[in-house]
C-alpha cells in the first residue's frame, strides 16, 4: 500500500502544504455547536487550495461511496472558505484499497450548493435529535465491526 501511494501523484503534492493533519473549528449552523474538522492534507497550488481527505477502504469506490461520503468535504469547504483569501477550494477524496493489489485513486468532490445546504440541514436536525435524547441503534455493516459500544447496545432495551 505505501509503495502505491509513494508511486502515486499524490505523494508529489504539487504545491505548497499548507496543513497535515490540521485541525478547523468554527461555527457553521445557528443553534449548534462549533464544527471541529481535522484535515488530512491541504495544499496552496498557486491557483487553489486543494483539500484531500485520504481513505483507506476494503474496495474500490463506488459512485455511492462518493456521494454519501462528500457531506464530509462540503463542510470542511465552508470552514477553510474564510481562511481561502477568495482562492478558489478544491476537495478531493483519495482512496487506498486493502486489496491484494492496492489501488489509489483520487475522486474530486464538486462543490454543490445545494448538496451543501442539505447537508447542513441534516447536521442541525442530528443536533435537535440529540439535545432531545433521540437515541437509538442504527447498525450498518461499515460502523458496527468496529464500534466501542457493541455490548451495551446489544443490551439496550429502549
Ligand atoms: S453497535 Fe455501535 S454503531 Fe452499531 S448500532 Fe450499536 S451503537 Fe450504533
């Protein structure tokens, strides 16, 4: 899997590194909690500012994969767009399979105005849902495997 990455593109960054790692908090939705997003690597090209979001996956995306993972970057979009100086933003994820044969491949993630509002309304109404103890299992093959809470989940009587 590293050599791949090493050998891919992305491991030239072509630019300047703005950021790995770096953390953003700021307030996006009125009546929420400040936003915390880590950034994995974002880069000054000298004509944008390209955020990419490295994934490591069992599989290759699919156009699915891509479209429920990119609320992720459009948030991450409006809270670098203050720090931008008017720079165009760019978002891309870069996906590194597991697989026998490891791929990396980069998918751009089209900043889409009304994707972003949706998203936004989803993320204040998970805040309403908390603040009224909305609270409930909603297993998934991607997040259970992997959940610290499995036990007392299986316990949970409602
Ligand atoms: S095991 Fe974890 S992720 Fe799965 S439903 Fe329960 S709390 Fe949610």
């Amino acid at each position: 899997m590293l050599a791949v990455f090493q050998a891919s593109e992305l491991a030239s960054c072509g630019g300047t590194i703005l950021g790995i790692e770096e953390e953003l908090r700021g307030k996006l939705l009125p009546g929420c909690p400040d936003l915390l997003a880590r950034l994995d690597l974002t880069v000054d090209t000298g004509t944008e500012i390209r955020i990419t979001d490295l994934k490591t996956a069992r599989a290759r995306w699919s156009p699915a994969d891509l479209e429920s993972a990119s609320g992720q970057l459009l948030l991450y979009h409006e809270l670098i767009k203050p720090l931008a100086s008017g720079k165009t933003i760019s978002l891309e994820f870069a996906v590194l399979t597991k697989t026998k044969v490891p791929t990396l491949e980069r998918h751009p993630v089209p900043v889409d105005p009304n994707r972003l509002a949706r998203t936004k309304k989803t993320a204040e109404r998970i805040w309403q849902a908390i603040q009224a103890g909305n609270f409930y299992p909603v297993p998934s093959p991607m997040n259970c495997s992997t959940c610290p809470f499995r036990e007392p989940c299986r316990d949970w009587k409602g």
